[in-house]
C-alpha cells in the first residue's frame, strides 16, 4: 500500500481492533510502512493473519492476534501476547464495529398501514429485536470502551499514546433504517470528546475519524448488485455525497496518519473528522 506521506512510527507499537476488515485493514497497513510494529486484533484470526502477512511480505512487522472486543478476558490475553512480542501500546485503533438486521427496520418511514397486521419480513420500529439493538450498541460503543481500557493504561503509566475511534456520518445525521447503528456512532464521538478531556492530565490524545461511504464486506450487498450496479439505497447515498463517488482506504489515510503523530497533530485533541466527500456538508438542496 502507498501512503499519501510518512510520519516516523520507529519503535512505536500499534494495535488496530477490527484490523481484519478493509479499511481498518488499510489503516494497519499504512502504519506499518510508516514504521510501526501492528498488532492486528480480529475475531476472526484468520483474517488478522492475512492482513499481518501482507504487512509482512511488503517489509514490515505485523503479527494478527485474536480478540473479542466484547469480552475483557480476551482483550486481556491479546494485550499479554501483543506486549510480549512487541511491548506497551502506543497507537490504538479502535476499528472494530458494524450493524445487525435485528437493529434495524424495513422501510424508511413508518405508515399507518404497517401497523395493522403483521407482514412477514416487515420490522417495524415497534418490531425491533432489544437484543439486537443491545448487540448493535455493544458492538459499536462496548467495543471501543474496552479496548481502550486494556490497552490504555499503560499509555498512561509511561509517556501518553493516542487514541483512534472510528466514528460515522451517522453521527452527524442519523440514516434511515439503522437507529441502533446511528445512535452507537453518536455514542463514539460523544465517548472520543469525554475520554480526549479526561486522559489530557496523562498526555494521552483521543480523537475519531468519521467516515463517509466507503464500500465495505459488511455493507457492499446492501449498496451494490451483483452486476456492480449501485441498489436504490446505494444511489441514493451517491447522490446526496457531493464528489459523486464511494471512498476508496486510501481516502482515509492521510487523516490516519495526521492524527497519529503528535508532531504534526500534536495539539489536536477530542476531535471528530468527516471523511466524507462533502456528504455533511450537503444540504439535499
């Protein structure tokens, strides 16, 4: 992968949760060939393993570790063995994340005729799952929190670290559909402001990047036909994103790496940055 710019991550230790994915994928990518030593922690360890042997075979040092975000235990052994191999975090990337069905309704809006008698395969708002949309907001939130909390206290201890959430557009402006997503997103960057004031006093930096439309595993079939055409939802997406187009990793790295190095981003603290391709700052109009 070619970076935009390196910064100088020599000597530092980088843990990127969710590393398995595409753009978190990337982003451990990207780290590394600034320098860093990339723990990439996934639930599925073979995907960890397929991105660290990329990272690898490009010259750099990576390993993949198997984590669940949602249980402290895990996330307690990952830490052992990332600080075994390559010693304390310095960089965490809180990437893990993602939505599920029982989060999410049918249709846009509610109608009154949707409330009459029950249709198969219509959720409703009165028929979302309270276990998948406690699911969605563990995911997204829990799994930030956690991490943060294994990974961080030796940041604190010793000279600081920075911190990365992975916020949305949906915290901005909530999509249709999707509240528990939306909602667990507003929870990222309301989180990324409070832990930015309360871990200044030990020099750690917390801040989130919110991407915009990115094609994804998670969402490429919702956004997409098979023939590569854009669905109605994916059309609806670009036309509401000014520049026309979905975003590729490399969009993101740029921002990665600003936020990263206390050089250049060294005062730059409880921000959340849009990558979005103006969708925010489009009015529809």
């Amino acid at each position: 992968m070619s970076v935009p710019f390196k910064v100088d991550l020599a000597c530092k230790v980088a843990v990127v949760t969710g590393g398995g994915g595409v753009l978190c994928g990337g982003m451990a990518k990207a780290l590394a060939e600034c320098g860093a030593k990339v723990a990439i922690l996934d639930l599925r360890k073979e995907s960890a393993d397929k991105v660290a042997a990329e990272i690898t075979a490009a010259g750099g040092e990576a390993m993949g570790v198997t984590a669940n975000v949602l249980e402290y235990d895990s996330l307690r052994e990952a830490e052992k063995v990332v600080k075994e191999a390559y010693g304390p975090c310095d960089i965490l990337i809180n990437g893990a994340g993602g939505n599920h069905p029982k989060g999410t309704t049918s249709k846009e809006y509610l109608f009154k005729e949707d409330l009459k008698e029950k249709v198969e395969g219509l959720t409703t708002f009165f028929d979302l799952d309270p276990a998948g949309v406690g699911f969605v907001f563990n995911l997204n939130f829990l799994g930030t929190l956690l991490p943060t909390q294994v990974f961080c206290r030796d940041m604190a201890e010793k000279d600081g670290g920075v911190v990365l959430n992975i916020s949305s557009m949906n915290a901005f402006t909530p999509l249709t559909k999707i509240p528990a997503y939306s909602g667990a997103k507003a929870a990222i960057s309301n989180f990324t402001a409070w832990l930015a004031v309360h871990m200044s006093k030990v020099n750690i930096r917390v801040n989130a990047i919110a991407p915009g439309f990115f094609l994804t595993d998670q969402n490429r079939a919702l956004l997409t036909n098979e023939d590569g055409s854009l669905t109605a939802r994916g059309e609806t997406i670009i036309s509401q994103t000014p520049m026309g187009k979905f975003g590729e990793v490399e969009d993101l790295l740029g921002t990665l790496l600003w936020l990263v190095d206390n050089k250049a981003a060294g005062f730059v603290n409880g921000t959340v940055i849009p990558v979005d391709g103006a969708f925010s700052a489009f009015s529809g109009v």
